[in-house]
C-alpha cells in the first residue's frame, strides 16, 4: 500500500493540468502493478532493454515514456509500443524514430531535449539547433513522428534561484515556438527534486520516482 498512498499524495498536491510520469526504473514489476492499481497510467524508463521487460509483464494499457538519453541503435526495440519518447537531441535521432515507426506503421511521439543546464554532461540540444528544426523542413519530411514539445534537465545544484531560471528560459522558448506550431502541448520539466519549481515556471508534465516509489537501491 506504500506506493498507493505516496502516489495519491503527491496528485493531490501538484495542478489537475500537470501529467505525472511515474519513473520506474529500478523499481519491480509488483510495484508499477501497485501504481497501476491505483490508477497510474504513465511510466517512465530510462533503460530500453528494462523498459521492453515491463511492458511484456504489465498490462497493454500503460504507456510507456522513454526518459533517458537516446540511443539509435535501442530505438528499434521499443518503436512498437512506445508513447513518447523524451530525449530527442538530434536529427539523426529523429529520423531513426521515423524509420522504425514506418515500419510498425504508426506515429510516434517525442519531445526535443532542450540544454538548459550547466553540466557539460546533461544532453540536449541549444536552442537555436531547436528552432532550426522547427523551421526548416525537416519535420514535414518524417512522417511517422509528431514533435508534440520539448524537454528539458535543470542544472543539479542547491541554487534554486539559477534552477527557477533555467526552467523559465525553456518555457519562453516552448511559448515562441507553440506561437508558430500550435501542435505543440507538452512542456516537460520537473523531477523529484525541482518539479514544484518546474510546475511554477510552467512545466505540464513531471518526471518523479523516489517521492512515489522511495528511493532506488542501485546494484554495483
């Protein structure tokens, strides 16, 4: 009952427009059941070949985000279920996850990681890189992916002033962007951590583990 009761607490206490992703990496099958049953629908992993085991074991309805770094040669083991894919970084990814969705005939969702942190080893695309994108062709060129946002980590760091900013300079460009592109609905930013900062500053989608599952036991 631990995580149905984590997992009620926090909905209760973020805004009824802000989806939660809750991160299950590490955690077993008996625990995303748990969530489950207690009406979580969206799971987050950030490794394919765990989150390709959990989808086999649980039922069909869940859907399952990818919130880890991408890699193109993974990407053909999840383009058949996957819901959304957070961290695109680069055309080469995009058109990977466009290739892979031919060829299971469907659409796939993602959101383009933005780098907004200070950490040389966050991810992410500047965002000039971003709006090239946008304004270029290449999205009318795949059409087997929908850019429906963009994704962004703030730096690790107790200065949640700088955080607040990092967060603030991500949604200013998902606004100019959604002015041109009204497809655009997703704006992830947030985890266990800084995710009241990211909701303050706009984010409508949170990536949180630990305050739902407890914190994770890694094995060495």
């Amino acid at each position: 009952m631990f995580v149905k009761e984590k997992l009620h607490s926090f909905l209760e206490n973020i805004p009824k427009n802000v989806s939660l992703i809750a991160v299950s990496k590490t955690k077993p099958v008996a625990d995303i059941q748990e969530a489950y049953e207690a009406g979580q629908r969206f799971f987050g992993e950030n490794k394919v070949q765990e989150m390709v085991n959990k989808y086999e074991a649980l039922p069909k309805d869940i859907q399952w985000h990818m919130i880890g770094h991408v890699q193109r040669n993974k990407i053909k083991y999840m383009a058949h279920f996957v819901a959304l894919i957070h961290g695109v970084d680069s055309v080469k990814t995009l058109q990977e996850i466009d290739k892979q969705g031919k060829k299971h005939n469907r659409v796939i969702r993602c959101l383009l990681q933005a780098k907004i942190a200070t950490e040389e080893t966050k991810f992410g695309m500047d965002f000039e890189n971003i709006r090239d994108i946008f304004h270029s062709e290449i999205l009318d060129n795949l059409k087997n992916v929908q850019v429906v946002g963009l994704m962004g980590m703030a730096s690790f760091s107790n200065d949640m002033l700088n955080v607040s900013r990092e967060f603030a300079s991500l949604k200013s460009l998902y606004d100019e962007l959604k002015g041109e592109d009204l497809r655009l609905s997703v704006l992830s930013m947030g985890m266990s951590g800084d995710y009241k900062i990211a909701i303050e500053n706009g984010s409508n989608m949170v990536r949180v583990g630990s305050a739902i599952f407890g914190e994770r036991n890694y094995i060495a």
